[in-house]
C-alpha cells in the first residue's frame, strides 16, 4: 500500500506507549482502545472526501475472470470502498525514519490508494490524467509520497487529530500515576 507521512512530532508518548506495552498490556490495550474509538471519526471524515467519479473509464470492481489468470488484475476505484476503507491504525509501530508512530490514518483499498497517490516512481499518462482531474499535494522525489486527498483532509482536520494525541498523553499520564501509586 502507498503511504502518505504526514507527521505531528509530539516527544515521549511513544516512548512511554512502548514501555508501557511492555510493563502493563492491559493498559496500553485500553489506551489504544479508547485512541482508536476517538480516531474513527477522523478516519470517517477522511474517508468522505474521496470523490464520487475520478476518471471515465476507472471505476466499479475488477471483474471475476481474467483472460490470463496469471496475471493480477488493476485495481479499479470503487468510491464506495474508498470512502470506507479509510482505517485508523493506533498503537506503538516500529521505528521508521528514527521515529515510532502512534497514530496513522491509511488507504485499505487498492483503488483508492492508487487514486491517493499514484505516480510518485512515474509519470505515465495515468498519472499525468490523474494530477489533472486531482492534483497531489507533495512531491515526487523517489521516496517522498504524493498525496491527492488524505493530506489535505488530515490537514484540514489537524484539530481533531491534536485532540487524539492529548488525550493519549493524558491517559498515558493518567496510568503513569496510577502505577508509580501502586509501587509506593
């Protein structure tokens, strides 16, 4: 799946996640409950800005057979299971740039990923119709994402997305304290 960074540094709640995953499971289990409960909103919103038609001819679900069953078929853009398969993914990742997410919004369908962000390794007259109809927010630098909707809508949403991550600090906190009580 293409991935789109779009990154609010925030210093310790990963750190503290992590060992807290280590030392109380049930905790961190509650904690990215509740986080992942409180993000499905955003990822709702996210999810409803894909558009309803992109281009003519790219739309609907691959068909069942195939000429060379070989061969996997393009994906197609359903706006329905775009739309819908926006998920939040919540909880301590692995270390990816020197950081540790806690928080990411993703693309689960192929369509819509390609749609999000096709064309960062090409410039092929799909993509080229592509950034006409829609154009990306980023950059094509090998390695860099380009996003045409989900930068924009977090963007756009950055408020709610600040909230999350308080809310993770303070429950986070809250579970520190209760913890450093339990030891004395």
């Amino acid at each position: 799946m293409a991935r789109t960074n779009f990154t609010v540094d925030v210093v310790g709640v990963a750190d503290a996640l992590l060992h807290l995953r280590e030392y109380d499971k049930t905790v961190y289990n509650i904690i990215t409950k509740q986080m992942r409960t409180r993000s499905t909103g955003l990822a709702s919103a996210v999810g409803g800005d894909f558009p309803e038609k992109t281009l003519t001819y790219w739309k609907g679900i691959p068909p069942k057979t195939r000429r060379d069953p070989n061969k996997r078929p393009f994906p197609l853009y359903d706006a329905t299971a775009a739309r819908g398969g926006v998920r939040p993914k919540v909880g301590v990742g692995r270390v990816v740039n020197g950081e540790r997410n806690i928080l990411r919004i993703q693309q689960m369908t192929a369509g819509g990923a390609v749609f999000d962000s096709a064309g960062s390794q090409t410039t092929n007259i799909f993509t080229r119709n592509l950034d006409i109809y829609a154009p990306t927010k980023g950059t094509t630098r090998r390695g860099v994402s380009r996003s045409r909707v989900m930068f924009k809508a977090v963007e756009k949403r950055m408020d709610t997305v600040e909230g999350i991550v308080q809310h993770a600090i303070h429950i986070t906190d809250h579970a520190a304290q209760r913890a450093i009580m339990r030891k004395r």
